[in-house]
C-alpha cells in the first residue's frame, strides 16, 4: 500500500505597525525581495498573537501594544516559495525603530509614499487596510 504524502499550508503572521501618523515596511534581505510588512512564520506551540509580536520586534526591534487582528490571506500563490496562511495584525509600535533579523531596513511610509517594489500579496494587505482605516 503506497503511503500517501500530505502538503498542508503553513501558518504565517504579518503585522500592520502603526508609528508616527504612517504604518512600518521592512525590506527584505532574502527572497521574495521587495519591501513588505514585517512578519513570518508561526513557531510550533506559539500563538498568532506571539508569533505576530515576536516577529515586530525581531525585525523592527519595536514593541507591540493594543495588537488587535485585521484579516487572514489565503491565496494559494500570495508566497511564490509555499502555500502560507497568513492572519495580520494591526498594533501600535513602541521603541526606536531599526532593522534587523532578516530586515535589511525598515521605514516609515504612508498610504501616499508606499514604495513600488512590494513583496507576497502586502500591497492588497495595504490597500485593505487602508479602505479599512477611512471607515473608521
């Protein structure tokens, strides 16, 4: 009897960083290249809510406060490299902001300044976000 393989998505986090009237992009150091929201995957025994802070300040060295979750992406092909679900967060961030981990840089931009080149499906992420943020 052939033992059938099974390929399940794997849970990611990203998280929407609220500084300074603007939201916080890291640029990656490795592919997919291109600026995007800061965030991974999920450690087993972790929960969103951790793997979401953990990541923020691993790559942006800001600590989180008032975490609340946006929305959960799932396209099949919103990560060229595997099927990832990724749920985002919104929170606010504290602390002096410098990339790190595998964040070459890390920015603040606004709605009018988003750079071109952005990584995984984060401009619609963004896009959402910021429709979410005018019917506020």
């Amino acid at each position: 009897m052939e033992k059938k393989e099974y390929k399940n998505p794997i849970p990611t986090v990203d998280i929407i960083i609220e500084v300074d009237g603007g939201i916080v992009l890291i640029k990656r150091k490795n592919y997919p290249y291109g600026w995007a929201l800061p965030g991974g995957f999920v450690n087993y025994g972790e929960s969103l809510e951790d793997a979401a802070i953990r990541e923020a300040k691993e790559e942006t060295g800001l600590d989180i406060i008032n975490l609340i979750q946006f929305h959960t992406y799932s396209a099949p092909d919103r990560d060229p490299r595997h099927h990832t679900i990724s749920t985002v967060f919104i929170g606010n961030g504290q602390g002096i902001l410098k990339g790190s981990d595998d964040a070459e840089e890390a920015k603040i931009f606004t709605e009018e300044n988003l750079p071109q080149e952005i990584a995984f499906d984060h401009r619609k992420i963004l896009s959402d976000y910021f429709e979410y943020k005018k019917k506020l």
